[in-house]
C-alpha cells in the first residue's frame, strides 16, 4: 500500500477543484475502498490535470 503522506501530496494538483475532490476522497473513502478501487485511485493520480478534469467532467455528465 503507498503511504497516506505520499498520496496526499499526489492530490495536490495545479487546479483547486481537483484538489479539493481527491482530498476528500483520500480522507473519507480510501481506507475502506477495495484493492481494485485503490489501485484505479493511484492511476488517476498519474493523469495530467486536463485529462483527470475531462475524466471527472465526463463522469459528471453521463450521471446526467
């Protein structure tokens, strides 16, 4: 498991909204998420910013 410091410097990102919702998930959902969700975590962490916005702003939309 990667270390919960190293992670939450992974969240900080260049744009406040994605700081903002990779935070929250690593303080309230990671530790009781499944193997598979933790490692889909870790990958979306080595997006880009622009490619984790579209990313996010896509899921937003289909919800729709």
């Amino acid at each position: 498991m990667v270390e919960s410091g190293k992670l939450k410097w992974r969240c900080r990102r260049g744009v406040l909204e994605l700081d903002i919702v990779l935070e929250r998930y690593l303080t309230t959902d990671y530790l009781t998420a499944t193997d598979q969700e933790r490692a889909s975590f870790i990958d979306l962490l080595d997006l880009e910013d622009n490619e984790l916005l579209e990313v996010m702003l896509e899921k937003m939309n289909s919800k729709s």
